[in-house]
C-alpha cells in the first residue's frame, strides 16, 4: 500500500512511500485513538513491568512533544502540556489496544533543557531518563521531537549517543520534525535531508497538527513498529502474491 500524508498542500513536500504494512492508515489512527491513561511514576521502580511493546517519546520542553501525542491519538488532553516546562518530571504511560486488550505501550518523558528548571533537577531527570531509555526491557521504539528551526541541541545529541547502542541491536528510532508548517517548502526539504543525516539510520518524518502533515504516516509507522509479526506476515504475503 501507499501511505498517504493528509489533506494534500501544494506548499508541502511529499513524503508518501510505498510501505507493505497489513493495516491502512485508518486502521492505523483507529488503533491510536484507543490510548488510554496507564500510570504515572516519578522513578524507574515505579514503572510497572510489562511483556508489550513500549514507545517512548522524548524531547526538548517546547518541541511540540505534547501536541504531536494527542494530534496521534485524536484525543486533547491526553498528553498534559505543563503551563511551566520542564517542571513535570514523571515518565506517563498511555495503553493501547481494541476490545479492551492493550498490544503496545505509550510512553511520555519529561521534556528536557529548559532553562528555568534547576540545575540538580535536570542532572537528576537526565540520569533517569538514560537509565529508562538503556534498561527499559519491553522498550521497542523511541520517537525524538525536534522543531526543525532550532535542530538538534547538545541534549539530543546526548541522548542519542546514549540509545545508539540499542538502536544498533535493532531498537526502532524516528526523529519527528513538528512545526513543520513554520518552515517553507525548501526548508523543509533541507531541514529532512539534514535530519536523515544526522539520525544515524533512524526514521525521519515531516509533522505539523495544523497542517496535519505526517500524521497518518507516523501512525502507521507506529503501528508496524508494535506489531512486527503482523507486518513481517503482511510483507511476506505480498512478496509471493502474482503480479496485477
């Protein structure tokens, strides 16, 4: 199948790709809007264990962490954005899954570099975030926010130098770009050609809630990451099927 991004603006650039997923992206944001609030924990040994697969979402406080989260689910105010960043600091936990069963874990982390917050907090935060992100077992995935204006910070940089090891032993990563619309359409263009360079192997996709640029494909992308089987069978399937 073809992943299509939505409402088609001739100021965007294309970012659709021939993916073999075993789910359309309706199916795709069906699934996503079944998140449903799990737990919070302010330390990893709250965390409850778990056997399904677990998406982390990180980023810098004002990357549009938040806003990317409910876009996805379709739902306003299941990622609470603080009136001050950086303040939160508990790792929330969102389920998915239809008929009541959940298949997959959200996961949002405190967003991290904002000046206001003290320093021994944000020495602390990151050490807790490097351990969930190095330890985490059920961790399959972890999407990066980045607002493409500013690029990558020292602090991204850091934590990717800490998850490369993982993602190199097959742990999933994508660097979402949001505020895509802020940009123009060269800029975008650049801004994703820099990215992929940059992400180390990773996925790199365009994103804005008010364009509603990506949404579809990041859904997808997703959805396929936290059903590996379910894909592999789809692709398989599709390899040895006759020529239309």
């Amino acid at each position: 199948m073809t992943i299509q991004t939505s409402p088609a603006d001739p100021k965007l650039p294309s970012v659709a790709a021939p993916v073999t997923t075993g789910i359309t992206a309706a199916e795709a944001l069906g699934w996503m809007h079944t998140a449903k609030f799990l737990t919070t924990a302010p330390q990893l040994h709250f965390l409850p264990p778990l056997s399904v697969p677990e998406i982390a979402f990180v980023g810098r406080s004002n990357a549009g962490k938040s806003t990317c989260i409910n876009t996805l689910t379709q739902q306003k105010q299941l990622a609470f954005a603080s009136k001050k960043p950086g303040r939160t600091q508990h790792i929330n936990l969102f389920s998915l899954g239809k008929q009541g069963v959940t298949d997959a874990v959200l996961a949002d982390l405190p967003g991290y570099g904002y000046a206001a917050v003290p320093k021994q907090d944000k020495i602390r935060w990151q050490q807790v975030m490097a351990n969930y992100l190095v330890t985490r077992e059920n961790l399959k995935a972890i999407v990066l926010m980045c607002d493409p204006r500013h690029g990558l910070t020292e602090l991204d940089e850091i934590l990717l130098d800490v998850v490369r090891p993982r993602v190199e032993e097959g742990l999933k990563f994508l660097v979402v770009l949001t505020k895509a619309d802020k940009l123009t359409r060269s800029e975008q263009t650049k801004a994703l050609s820099i990215m992929k360079l940059q992400a180390g192997g990773g996925e790199v996709r365009l994103f804005s809630a008010t364009k509603r640029q990506g949404i579809e494909d990041v859904a997808t992308l997703l959805w396929q990451w936290a059903h590996p089987e379910a894909t592999s069978a789809a692709a398989a399937a599709a390899s040895i099927s006759p020529s239309n």
